[in-house]
C-alpha cells in the first residue's frame, strides 16, 4: 500500500520541521512538502498528489480558511487537517465549514496529528476527541 502523501503548512519552521521528521517516522506516511504560509498550496497539492493536507489556521498571508476552501474545491481528493491553537466549537465549525475533515489542537500530543492524518485519509473525520466515520 503506498504511503500516505502529506504536506504541512505553518509559518513556524520549527512546528514544521517537527511534525515533518514524525510523519516521515511513520512506515505509512511520508511528507511531500512545507509551506509557511497558503501561497502555492494549491499548486504543490496537486504537483505532489497529496492526500492531506494539514494548515495553520493562525499565519500570516492567505487566509487559511479561504485557502482550504479553495484547496478543496480545486483538489476534492485531497483532505485537509485544520491545525490550531484553539480547539474550540467556533473554530471546529469555521473549519468544518471552509472543507477541513478535522481539526487538531497544537495542545494535543504529537500522536494526535498522526491519528487525525490517517483517519482522514480513510475517509474518516477527526474532529477533536469526537470522532465520526464519515464527513
């Protein structure tokens, strides 16, 4: 089975220079790119053949609601991770509306990208500690 295609997008190279070594770590995944802002994402999405995507909903530059909406209205194979510090109702909702299939607060343990990553991946939703099987 071939490994799941990954890009990360946050403004701190630290945050992505980490999640990128720990998806890489993983046997069934591997990250195809970074970005530090939503400028280019629907082009490296679709150069690369990700399958998830995972934003920063707080950087700089393109509004990253506004860039998964068009992420996943150019590219509607391709999932989005909503990645943020904040967990709450409004920004769950706000990311559920703009297309994200989760969200995943920077508070969680490094461990709960990579649930989120693959649940998503399957077709699954990550929304929090409430997770469904379907968006």
């Amino acid at each position: 089975m071939a490994p799941i295609r990954v890009i990360l997008v946050d403004d701190s190279p630290d945050i992505t220079g980490l999640y990128r070594r720990l998806v890489d770590s993983e046997p069934d995944m591997c990250c195809v790119g970074t970005l530090g802002s939503a400028t280019g994402l629907e082009q490296l999405a679709r150069g690369s053949g990700a399958d998830v995507v995972v934003v920063d909903l707080s950087m700089p530059g393109p509004e990253p609601l506004e860039a998964i909406r068009a992420l996943v209205e150019q590219s509607p194979g391709c999932r989005v991770v909503a990645f943020s510090g904040y967990d709450d109702e409004q920004t769950a909702s706000a990311a559920y509306s703009a297309g994200a299939w989760g969200l995943v607060s920077k508070h969680d343990s490094p461990e709960a990208l990579l649930v989120a990553i693959r649940r998503v991946a399957a077709g699954g939703v990550a929304f929090g500690r409430t997770q469904a099987d379907t968006r």
